[in-house]
C-alpha cells in the first residue's frame, strides 16, 4: 500500500505539521517549530493561509480516497453512457470479447 500524506492524531491544531513529520518521519516537535518559525520570519499572513489551505486538502487518517463515480446517462445530452475505460480497443474488438467471455 501506498504512503499518503495525512493529518496526525496527535495534534496541537489541526494536524498538518504532525501529519508532515509522519510521512517523512520526523520528530513533530521538529516540525512544528521549524514550521512556525517559517511562519513567522516569512511573514505571518502567507505561512497561515498555507496552513489553512493545508488543513482543509489534508485528508483525517483512515480517510479512503475518493472513488470515481460511473454515470448511466450523460449530463448534458441525456443519452446512455458508453464509455467502459477501455479506450484501446475498437468496437468491434470489444464485441469479440464480450461474445468470447459468454
């Protein structure tokens, strides 16, 4: 399984620095104040809106990612749906398998 980027349980605010030093492996205390001090000497208005937009993307651990949702009908013409994510073979190799696999 992939490593992802999570927020901590083990947090002081909303996680982000924590979950940082998770992924790399990091101690948090570390993290934290070296994030701050980032903060602070590059000018406080930046560093909290990253932190904010960092909290809101971050997903809570044991999240599942989001899955893609398959249609029946299209959107905008209303018709039936007839894309499979098969986009390499022609119609025509699709109905020969379909007919192989009955």
């Amino acid at each position: 399984m992939q490593k992802r980027l999570t927020k901590s349980t083990d947090k002081i605010l909303a996680g982000v620095f924590g979950g940082i030093a998770d992924y790399f492996g990091f101690d948090p205390a570390w993290v934290r104040i070296i994030g701050a001090a980032v903060i602070l000497f590059t000018g406080i208005f930046p560093g909290i809106a990253l932190y904010i937009i960092a909290a809101m993307v971050m997903p809570e651990p044991g999240a599942s990612s989001p899955k893609a949702e398959k249609h029946d009908t299209d959107y905008h013409t209303g018709r039936p749906n007839s894309m499979d994510g098969d986009f390499t073979k022609t119609d025509d190799e699709k109905e020969s398998d379909s007919k192989d696999n009955e």
